[in-house]
C-alpha cells in the first residue's frame, strides 16, 4: 500500500521553513496509563518544552493515555505541536494510537498501532494506515514502537513517501539495546531523522489492577544524520572506520527528563539525496 502524504498544514509559530527544535519527553507515568493523573501532568510537561523552545514535543506511547481534549487545548494555549500517545477502548478492544496535534489545538494526524507484540501488549492490531502530516517545514510521519525498530516496513512506506521527520514512541521494556541498534541501522538507511521518546524507568501497568512488570524504561533518543554537502564528505565517511553514535544527538538516561535538538530538515533532505546521487553515479 502506498502511501499519499494528505495536505494539511500545522500551526504553531516556533516553525521555519529549515529549522525545527524537537523534544523528547521522558516522563514517569502516574502508577498506571489509563490513570486521570497523567493528563495534567502531560500537560505540565508540554508547558516546560515550550518554554525551552521546542516546536514539537513528542510523548512515549501510550502517553498520556487519555484526555484528548485537555491536550489540544493546551497545545493551543501553548503554540505548540506534540505528539501525544492515548488508548482508546472500543467494545472488547484496546487500541494504541498516537496523534499528531498542531499549534491551533487540531488534530492533524492519527495512527493507530498496526504491530501489537503478541502475549505481551493488550491492543488490538489495527489497519496498517501510516498517516503523513504535512507541515510549514516538512512531512511528518510516526511509527509506534516496534513499528519502527522492530518492522523495517514502516520506514521503507515512509521513505517512499518523502517523510522528513519520523516520531517514533516508545514504550520499551527490556529490548532497549536491539531498539536503539535497529533506529541507527534506520537512520543510516534513509538518512531521516528520528525522535523516539521513551518512558522513564517504572513498572508497566495499563489499569491499576494490573500486577506490572519490573521496572524498567528510558533512553529516549534523537537521532539526525550529517550534512553531507559533497561527494568527498561520503568518501570520508566511507573510507573511515567510524559509526553513526555521533548521529545520536541526544540519549535520556533512566529518569524524567526532556531532551531537546534543533534540526534542520532541508540539511538532512540534502544528504540523503546526495547519498543516494552518489552510490548511483549520478554525481
């Protein structure tokens, strides 16, 4: 299934045609997701990001979990864009979703995870339909959890569709070593940068009769490429022994805690256009 980014625009005035400050929110969930308690704490959180001056604060998955309304209106009140995680129950199903919130309070973009781990997570698979969001500085895609470390065609779909930008929500317990080993093989192939928020180090519980599970969590991380500006930049990096850490920019350790990075996303456009122009002898 190809996938046609739709045409619709955010608002929010910390937003250049070039620049953006994207953060990584880490928080310590209140007990359990669907807790009451997560909203205004959400909400709080998303205030301190816009006062460090991020454009786009992205939340874990399942975070905060509820309170739709609530989070809109302060990304109105705020002029800022997020990336919030809610679970939505209809019938006999959980579903996890994330959504994309612009500066004006709409909802711009929703996807619903597609990946459900079996005999591990309660949701429900839901159709495979990556939602695109079209803004004043690029398109932007999301892909929750596995979806985008664990499923390489995720990010194959989003390629092919021009994605600048890919929010990846994480909820990980465990398997941090494999996510973060598979966002750098990612972010080598297509070269687009990657902001994956995690959950602060707990004990996942969805309700709070759940018996939860050993703590664990952190190690958010945003990850962008180089700017490569010439053909000879390739060739350094080819010929080197070097790796793409330094692509992480910013790594969160175990506790609550907001990472902040300003990308340039017709940089990153650029390079991997060049790549690509390079390994296919176009230049």
């Amino acid at each position: 299934m190809e996938v046609t980014p739709p045409v619709r625009t955010s608002g929010g005035r910390r937003m250049t045609t070039d620049m953006i400050t994207v953060a990584a929110v880490q928080p310590l969930p209140k007990d359990y997701l669907m807790n009451p308690e997560n909203v205004p704490y959400a909400i709080k959180l998303l205030a301190d990001a816009a006062r460090l001056g991020a454009g786009l604060a992205c939340f874990p998955e399942g975070f905060p979990a509820t309170g739709e309304d609530a989070i809109s209106t302060a990304a109105r009140d705020l002029d800022i864009c997020v990336v919030a995680g809610f679970l939505p129950q209809e019938g006999d199903h959980l579903f996890n979703e994330s959504i994309f919130i612009d500066g004006n309070g709409n909802v711009l973009g929703r996807h619903r995870k597609a990946c459900s781990v079996p005999g591990v997570e309660p949701y429900a698979c839901a159709d495979e339909n990556y939602d695109i969001v079209e803004t004043r500085w690029g398109t932007v895609g999301i892909l929750i959890c596995i979806e985008g470390w664990g499923m390489p065609e995720g990010f194959y779909r989003m390629h092919k569709a021009g994605v600048d930008l890919i929010v990846n929500p994480n909820l990980i317990f465990r398997k941090k070593p494999q996510r973060r080993m598979s966002l750098l093989s990612r972010i080598l192939d297509y070269k687009i940068p990657i902001v994956a928020p995690n959950n602060a180090v707990w004990s996942f519980k969805v309700f709070p009769d759940d018996p939860g599970v050993p703590a664990e969590g952190g190690g958010s991380l945003i990850l962008v490429p180089p700017a490569f500006e010439t053909k000879e930049d390739v060739i350094k990096f080819m010929r080197e022994a070097s790796s793409c850490e330094e692509w992480i920019v910013a790594e969160g350790g175990h506790g609550e805690e907001i990472l902040l990075a300003d990308i340039n996303l017709r940089a990153a456009k650029s390079t991997q256009i060049l790549w690509y122009n390079c390994f296919t002898g176009l230049v």
